[in-house]
C-alpha cells in the first residue's frame, strides 16, 4: 500500500494481444497443480491469488487445499475445516477425487539446497529479529488490505515536480494517457495517425520513460512499488492458511483398496469394472441322477446339503489366487493337450497322403480321403480279423474244459478289429497284396493270441495295447520304432546336409535362407535322397554360424519364419522325404533368456543352469581360470564374468555358454524347447551336436599338459563321455524321443573304442539311432591341434573304413558313411585329387566307395558335383569367415612370434598353418552352392555384391546346371548309384564287409557280402566287390579268388568307356588295368 508521503497511484493492467480500456482490469482465477496425497500443495503466486493470462481462454477455476483423510463410496473423503471452507453436505455434490500423476521430483536436492540458503544467513540475530517484526507488520498490513495487482504509474520524484499536488496524479495520469499518441507524434516516435488515445503506447512509453504530458510538463514513469507486501510475505500468508500436509499415519489410516482406486482415478480409470465377466453357472434342470430329487428354493452353488433359509456361521469365501490359479492350469492342460492333438492329427494325415501316394502308384485303388481308405480298408480289416479268428479258434476248441467260445466270438472280434486298428495306425502298409496281407495276419496272430485266449476263458485283462517294441516284418512296408527293428527307414534312407547360409538365396539379401530350399526340393527328391538335414536355423547372433543359439523355438529372422519351416517339412513329407535338424544343445548363446538371467545374480533360480566357477589364484595373486582347458576355438574355456566375479565354462567360443547338465529343471527347459517345439511341428528326427560333451567329471580337473609352452591344454578326457553321459541320452528318451517315430544321429568325437561306441549305438540300450564317427575326417589332422597338417597313406584310409563297417557285424548298433560336412575340407581335395584332369574321376570314385558301405549314407551340399577347397590363393584375413579358423591363425601365429626367434623359423610356421587351414578348414565347406554360371555367386543370389561369402573361383566349370546336362557327370552318377544302392540294399546298406590286400598303398579293394563274416561269401551268399585305384598312374589289380567271392560280373565304372575297356580286359583272367582315379562295381553271377 502507498506511503503517506507518497502520491496515490494508478494502477493498469497490460495485455499486449489487444487494446484494453484505461483503467480497467482483467482479472482471472489462477488454477493451482492438483493436490498430491502426502505433498504439500505449491502456493499461488507472491504478489497475490491472481493473475492476467495471455491465453484467449480466461476462465480458469480458483485452485483449493484439500487434505484427503480416507476414501468411501463416492470417492475421496475431505478433512472437515474448521474454518468454514467445506461442508458435509458438499461432500455427496462433488465427484470423486483422484490423485493425479506428478513429475519426478529430486526431493533429495531440493532440501539440500534449502539447507544450503539457510546457511547463507550471516545477519546479525539483533537485525534477523528487527526484520522478522518489520515482516510481521507487514503482513498484518497486508490482511487489513487487499494486495493490489498490475502496474502503477507515479509521478518521477524530479525536482521540477517536487511541488505537485499529490491528489492529482490520477487525473494527471489518464490526460497523459489520452493524450499521449499525439506527444508522440510530435517527438517523432511514431503512433496512429488518428488522436484516439492509445493505452498500449501509453503504457510501453511510461516503461521507457519516455511519455511526456505537453500541458502539465510532468513526465510520467512506472515505478515499482517499495516497502509493499514482497513474494516471501506472500508466501508466507498462504502458507499460514494452507491445511496440514498429510502424514506418513495417514497413509496407514487408509486402506489399501481405497488408496489404489484414488491412484487408478488419476490413471484415467471411470470406476466401470473391467476385465472378462465371470460366467454364472446354473445347474441344468431334469439332469439329475435316478433317485435325485429336485432342490427347493435357491440353490447355492459350490456348497452341499445347504438347504434354503438354513442358518449357518460359515459364510461362502469368496475365490482366492490359488483357485484361480489351479482353473488356469487346468485350461494350460487342455489347450497343450489340444495342441498336441492337432499335430499329431497333422502328422497322420501325411502319413495317410504318402499310403495314398503308394496305392496310387501301386494301381491298388484310386482315392486320396482319409475317409475313402477307410472304406477300402475294411475288406481288408475283416480279412485279417477273420483269418486270425480262423487260426486261434482251433486251439480254445481243442479244450473241452473252457467254456462255449460262441457268445465270445462278437467280443473277440472286435478286440482284434481294435486291436487291427491300432496296427493299421501305426505301420501303414504300402500295398494291399496277398503276400502283405498274409504277413500282417502272421503279425496280428503272433501278438493277438495270448488276448483271444484270455477273451476265450472268460478273463478281464483283454484289452492290451500293442507293446511299443512289436515287430511287425518290414516285407509288410512298415514303419516301426526306431530302436528295435533290424530295417528302419532311417537305415536305409540317404541324408542330404543343407548350410542354410550358404544354399541357395531367395530375396536377394546375399544369405541362403529357407524359401531357397524350399525352391530347391525337387532337386533334392531327384537327387535321390530320402532325408534332410537343415543346419541350424534358430533364431542366433551368428557368432558360430548359428551353433550359438538364443531362442530355440524361432528361426534366424534373415533365413525365414516358422511358416516358412513349417511350409519345409510338409513339402519334404508329401515327396516322401524326412526332414531332421541339428539339435545343439550342450551350449547355447550368451544371448539366450536363459543365460542373460543365469548371469544376473548368484542367486537367480536359473544361476545353476550353467557352470559356474570361482576363480583360482598364483602365489603372486594374479588371477587364474578355475582349469587349463583349451577351448575348440582358441583360448581358455573359462571366461570371466566382471559383474557376479565368478568365472563361466565354454568349450567353444566365449560367446557360447556351455548348459549345466547336472541340473534337471535345465534338462526338462532343453527337452520342450529345442525337441518337442519341433517334433510336434513334424519334425522327424535330429542331429545332435556334440552328443558327448553333456556330463563333466564334476572334480573340474587340469588337463594332462601336451605343450609346455602355453597354458591351455586339450581337455576332452575331462569333458567327454562323462560319468552320467548314458544316463543323460536314456532320459532324453524315455522323455522324449520314445514318444515320436524319430531317427538321431550324434556327434561323437574323441571316442576311439568300438566298444564305447556301441552303448551309445545299441537298439535294446535306446540312447542314439547312430552316431558319426570322425576318424575318417580326422585323417591328417594333428593330434592335439586340428590345424597341424599331416601327410598320411592310403592304409590308414582303408584300415579306418574296416574298423567303422565291421565294428557293427553280429550287433544290435548302426553306423553311418560320410566323408564331408560343414566343418571338414572337400573331400575330392583331402583324398583324392582336384586337378583339373583327375577332378572329376575322383569326385565319382569317393561316390562309388562311399555308396557302397554299410550304414546310412550322408551326403554334404555341393559334394554331389565334385566341388573342391577354396583356391589356396585366398586370404584367410580377407576371404574366410569361420571363427574356429581365423581364431586359431592368429593365435598360431602370435606363439610362433614370441616363441622363435629364426625370422624364417618364424616365417616356415606361419606358412606351415596357413597351408593346414587351407586344406582342413571349415571354410572350404561354406562357400555358396554353386548351381550354375549366370553371375559371379554361381547363381546362389540374384545380387552378387551382397553375399555373404565369395563364392568358388571354378563356378563356370562346376555347377548344377552344367553337370545337369552332361550324362557321364558326377550328379548324375552319383544319382544312378543311389538307385543302384537302393536296389542291391542287402548288399550296400546291410552287407558284411571285407578288405583286401590291406598293406597295399595305391588301391583299395574291398568286398561286400550277405553272408556272416565266418562263412565263405562264394558259398553262403551274394557278394559285391569293389575296386579302386587311389593314385594319378595306372595300376595292375588282381580281382579276389572265385573260391573267396565267386564269379565276378561287371556292373559299375566311374569311366564312361569302362564298359568296353573290361570286356576286352576279360581274356586276361583276374587281373585288371586301371586307369588313373578309376574304380569299378562287381558282382557275383
């Protein structure tokens, strides 16, 4: 308020966005932030409890202090003030409060810098106490009076209006204002060129100073006001009269239900209950039980005997979280269950389109239904009931102590149509001849006697099902249970390996990926193959070309989708093919959900689920991995994790985490996610990775030291074939792979003995249909390092093939015949030769010989035409991708750097591993399928610049399309001795084998026969011999005696004019000319 030495003032309000008429005043109601249960409400402004908004919208609501003490019915309930503000009865009229959202607040810094103000204070008490009395009086001055808003316009205390009349000012004031645009256009400071006063401009020259009266000569300015009521007097008056902040006891006070539903109001919520409505369930009426009487009154569900109007103290407690939880487990149940039915139903229905296809082919009948072949299959139900009713009924006729078997013969037929049902679900017959129907009925008669005769005498244990390990013969065309028949599919079949990388490119992204398979199906079914083996596809980081998985149940987004696989497997399975993937599941990627949590914490449930180690320690301190085992990739298998400072296991690289077997919550998690997820999609078998590696000897003990000079050390004997391996591979199945009618092949390195082989191998023990055994592979690798070159001779080749033919005869293992996959070198490059002369004749000798041994056959991508190492001019910085590689050649070539100290030594090293990597590396499996010259990827991908992998420099010379249209090429043979394998299968995929003339380093010769290994094949049974000459010179072979393999017809050459060339050979008895890489097929007549 003015002094009393001071003129009254006159105050204006500006409002730049359009004139206003002098003296007025535009006053709005400032809203004040909504109020925040627990937090003081922020005070209106300092100089008042209004404002001038610049807004056009001026009708803002007065804000108010309301302390929110519990919460009813209708919302939020107010404290009761004391001094009148709010009412009860204003309580029922408003709607129910919520508490709103509010912005962070750093409470922390906030008081810290109140404290930091409050330390700043150096004025004296005595003056602290004068100015707090002076504040005091001001602030009852200023509830005496209303606090003045806007601008004041005072007289300048000047000396020429030292004398003026105070009562003036305001008259003064509104002429100065009237009168001001025209003294402005007479100093020259512009205006409107009318004289209608302008308040705008009056006001603007009165801040500048600037505004003059020409009739009173007295300068006007606006001028603060002093000594009035300040921001903090202001502050501290609504402070005064703000209601108490709520406390931490009121927050107790309240419930918890009541305080959630203030927060959800604040959230946006409208009190309407959300979520799906609980269905009412109401008995039925007339569904009762004979004998039931009807319930008079109401009837309370969920309670028994409860008659109406009956008093009870136990009152209906309402649902809890574990009923809810229990009905929810229960709906989990049956939708897995109906999940499983819908592929199992998937699944018989491409069984029955392939019975379709056979009948079709057979000209057995015409349909392709489901429903059509159920007709046709009842004759043939009937037939086979009656038979075996005809041929049991002699025997419970024979004794006249058994009861009248005539009121059975309605029950005895339908057991064994039942039981006829089950057979005819689960071992499809291809044909409906005379011979199959004649076995089947041996097959039902032999498993349904021990039943018929229980049904005859009257017993109640007559419905058995069909033990899981019946053998029904394979002449029926059955398929059976993987482990337990001498003939499954699996035996007999051919696999095709597919790099998905590498394959074939669909969109032009320079990566293989599963539509490129998918457009090459037909190729793979002409091939001749009847299985194939995708390499990992999962969803991966790709460190290891997806061997590091993270996330078992999805594809690698590059590759594809699971329509896209799904789309795969049915398009294998109507063309009569299986399709199996790999299944890597000794490790998986540091990327996985499964480690990211394992890693978290020490305490994380999934912490165990892989190995964990605390860190050893030197005498001197420094810090040492819990074992000195070397990882396959280079380095320790240890890697230490900064944040839990404990170390874990990887065998392979760092980003590969090795699972913790040992735990069995891991073990079931690997079971559903990386085998039933895909069984149940149609998936027919895997590849298992690593199939060894799973159990550790769990003492984690150093590995024997082989080189001195590093501290790593191969470590397999402590980490393969471990103590529960057998144990881990048998609940595998039992769990698992006995459920499905599955083929697995495993990989099973660092395992010599035949012996140990076979108890994974051995039918009646069910761990692994097969495995692979690596010691043709291995040959010229190093012994403790892989990329240690060796030169090798050609009886280590054969001496290797006999241990690996012969180890099975007289068992109940399996075995298999690969000599490439996608970790090894070209096969036509490692045994034989790749000049340009030789090239071809040696990529059809390794088909001859490969396609002649026992086992299931593999065949490698790219292997049917011949195609060989990359060119030994490619740069292993610049041009190879496998990490395994690259890894070791650097690594190789630091520790010769620090270890020689002969320049050339050095150099002769370096040249010496490069020169292995480029013979044994994995690379040299990798590169992009080369399916014809169109451009330079070989027609891989449609945009050659982006792929992945440069492609072989031959391309022009060896591709798909080429080799298409040559007959005498190696596609082609190799497509005419699949044919030939299929045809002679006792012989090829089931013969005993026998070897000649072992010592002999320049031809391999070897015999297969039906006859046991004891026996004279001339005698006992059919016999086929195969020759080979394993040298760029020609060679004089003498064929095997009559008296050991009979007489010898020729039937196969890898030489289109081998035909010819051996009938002129034949006038010189046994012995045989062959020509550089020239094998030959015989036969005994």
């Amino acid at each position: 308020m003015p002094g009393p030495d001071k003129p009254e003032s006159t105050r204006i309000a500006i409002k730049f966005s359009a004139p206003a008429s002098s003296g007025s005043t535009n006053k709005s109601s400032r809203p004040l932030p909504s109020s925040s249960l627990g937090k003081r409400p922020r005070p209106s402004h300092g100089l008042g409890g209004h404002f001038d908004s610049e807004s056009e919208d001026d009708s803002h609501t007065t804000g108010r202090h309301e302390r929110i003490t519990a919460f009813g019915d209708k919302g939020a309930e107010l404290e009761k003030s004391s001094r009148g503000r709010k009412h009860d009865n204003d309580r029922a009229k408003r709607a129910p409060l919520s508490i709103e959202r509010q912005p962070n607040r750093d409470w922390r810094s906030e008081a810290r810098a109140r404290n930091q103000r409050g330390q700043r204070q150096s004025t004296p008490p005595g003056m602290q106490r004068a100015k707090a009395v002076k504040a005091e009086d001001a602030a009852a001055d200023a509830e005496a009076k209303p606090i003045k808003w806007g601008l004041t316009i005072t007289k300048n205390d000047s000396p020429d209006n030292a004398t003026s009349d105070p009562n003036e000012d305001t008259s003064t004031a509104k002429d100065s204002i009237r009168d001001a645009p025209k003294a402005d256009k007479a100093k020259g400071l512009g205006g409107d060129d009318d004289d209608e006063p302008n308040t705008e401009k009056a006001a603007v020259m009165a801040l500048l100073g600037q505004t003059t009266d020409d009739r009173t000569k007295t300068k006007r300015v606006i001028a603060q006001e002093a000594n009035k009521v300040t921001e903090d007097d202001a502050f501290n008056k609504d402070f005064r009269n703000a209601p108490d902040v709520s406390t931490l006891e009121d927050y107790e006070d309240m419930p918890v239900e009541d305080f959630g539903a203030a927060l959800l109001r604040g959230m946006g919520w409208d009190g309407k209950d959300k979520g799906p409505k609980v269905k009412q369930v109401v008995r039925r009426p007339n569904q009762m039980g004979l004998g039931a009487k009807e319930l008079k009154g109401a009837e309370d569900l969920g309670r028994w005997n409860n008659k109406t109007g009956a008093s009870s103290s136990h009152k209906q407690r309402p649902p809890r979280l574990h009923d809810y939880r229990r009905e929810e487990e229960k709906r989990k149940e049956k939708r897995e269950e109906r999940h499983r039915d819908s592929y199992k139903g998937e699944r018989d229905r491409e069984r029955d389109r392939d019975r379709d296809r056979d009948d079709r082919r057979s000209g057995s009948y015409h349909g392709s239904s489901s429903r059509h072949r159920s007709r046709h299959d009842r004759p043939l139900q009937s037939a086979v009931a009656c038979s075996t009713w005809s041929a049991i009924s002699m025997e419970t006729q024979m004794d006249e102590s058994r009861p009248s078997t005539g009121k059975y013969v309605h029950r005895q037929h339908g057991l064994i149509s039942s039981q006829w049902a089950r057979v005819r679900a689960s071992y499809p017959v291809k044909a409906h001849s005379p011979a199959s129907l004649a076995t089947l009925v041996s097959f039902v008669i032999q498993r349904l006697r021990p039943t018929v005769l229980s049904v005859s005498q009257g017993r109640n244990d007559s419905d058995p099902s069909i033990p899981v390990d019946s053998k029904i013969p394979y002449s029926a065309g059955a398929t059976h249970d993987a482990h337990s028949t001498a003939q499954a599919w699996w035996k007999s079949g051919t696999a095709y390996q597919i790099y998905p990388a590498s394959f074939k490119d669909s969109n032009g992204d320079g990566l293989g990926d599963i539509p490129g398979i998918l457009s090459k199906v037909d190729y793979i079914k002409d091939l001749g193959v009847d299985i194939v083996w995708v390499s990992p596809m999962f969803e991966s980081p790709q460190i290891d070309m997806g061997y590091d998985i993270s996330n078992y149940e999805n594809v690698h987004a590059p590759y594809g989708t699971l329509d896209d696989m799904k789309a795969l497997i049915d398009a294998c399975h109507v063309r009569g093919m299986k399709l199996i993937l790999d299944l890597v599941i000794n490790h998986t990627s540091d990327q996985h959900a499964w480690f990211k949590e394992s890693r978290s914490s020490k305490d994380n449930p999934k912490r165990d689920w892989y190995i964990w180690k605390p860190a050893r320690y030197a005498d001197d301190g420094t810090r040492l991995p819990p074992t000195n085992w070397r990882s396959y990739f280079s380095g320790s298998t240890w890697d230490w994790d900064e944040h839990t400072q404990e170390y874990y296991l990887h065998l392979f690289a760092r980003q590969m985490p090795d699972i913790n077997w040992e735990n069995e919550d891991a073990r079931r998690a690997v079971y559903d996610s990386s085998m039933k997820f895909w069984l149940d999609m149609g998936v027919d078998g895997f590849r298992i990775d690593c199939v060894n590696m799973y159990s550790k000897h769990q003492l984690y003990k150093d590995a024997p030291i082989v080189n001195p000079k590093v501290y790593e050390q191969p470590g397999w004997s402590e980490y393969a074939n471990g103590p529960r391996m057998h144990e881990f591979l048998r609940e595998m199945n039992e769990k698992v792979l006995n459920n499905y009618d599955t083929m697995t092949v495993g990989e099973l390195p660092h395992t010599p003995d035949p012996n140990h082989v076979l108890k994974y191998v051995g039918s009646n023990d069910k761990q692994m249909s097969m495995v692979f055994q690596f010691d043709i592979v291995d040959i010229g690798q190093g012994t403790s390092y892989k990329y240690r070159l060796r030169e090798w001779k050609l009886p280590v080749l054969k001496a290797t093939v006999a241990k690996w033919q012969q180890f099975i005869e007289g068992t109940d293992g399996w075995t298999t015949a690969f000599c490439e996959n996608h970790d090894q070198g070209r096969s036509v490059t490692r045994f034989a030769s790749e000049a340009p002369e030789h090239r071809v004749h040696s990529a059809k000798l390794l088909a001859l010989l490969f396609s002649s041994l026992t086992g299931t056959l593999f065949i490698y991508q790219g292997q049917e035409i011949g195609m060989i190492n990359v060119p030994p001019e490619w740069s292993i910085d610049v041009d190879y991708k496998d990490i395994e590689s690259v890894s070791y050649y650097h690594s190789a070539c630091q520790i010769a750097r620090e270890t020689l100290d002969d320049p050339a030594e050095i150099e002769k090293e370096i040249e010496y591993v490069g020169r292995s990597i480029r013979v044994l590396g994995r690379d040299n499996a990798r590169t992009p399928m080369q399916w014809d010259d169109s451009n330079r990827s070989a027609g891989f991908t449609d945009a050659p610049e982006k792929a992945w992998m440069r492609t072989h420099d031959l391309y022009p010379e060896i591709n798909v399309a080429k080799q298409q249209a040559e007959p005498d090429s190696p596609l082609n043979f190799w497509k005419s001795m699949l044919v030939f394998r299929k045809k002679h299968a006792d012989l090829f995929v089931y013969g005993n084998f026998r070897v000649f003339d072992m010592d002999n380093e320049s031809t391999f010769v070897f015999a297969k026969t039906t006859a046991p290994a004891s026996e004279s094949a001339a005698i006992a049974g059919k016999t086929a011999v195969v020759v080979l000459n394993f040298t760029s010179t020609e060679q004089v072979i003498d064929l095997p005696s009559a008296e050991d393999v009979g007489t010898l017809k020729f039937e196969v050459g890898n030489y289109t004019d081998v035909a010819a060339v051996e009938e002129e050979q034949t006038s010189a008895g046994r012995q045989r000319k062959f020509r550089p890489w020239e094998g030959r097929l015989y036969m005994s007549v």
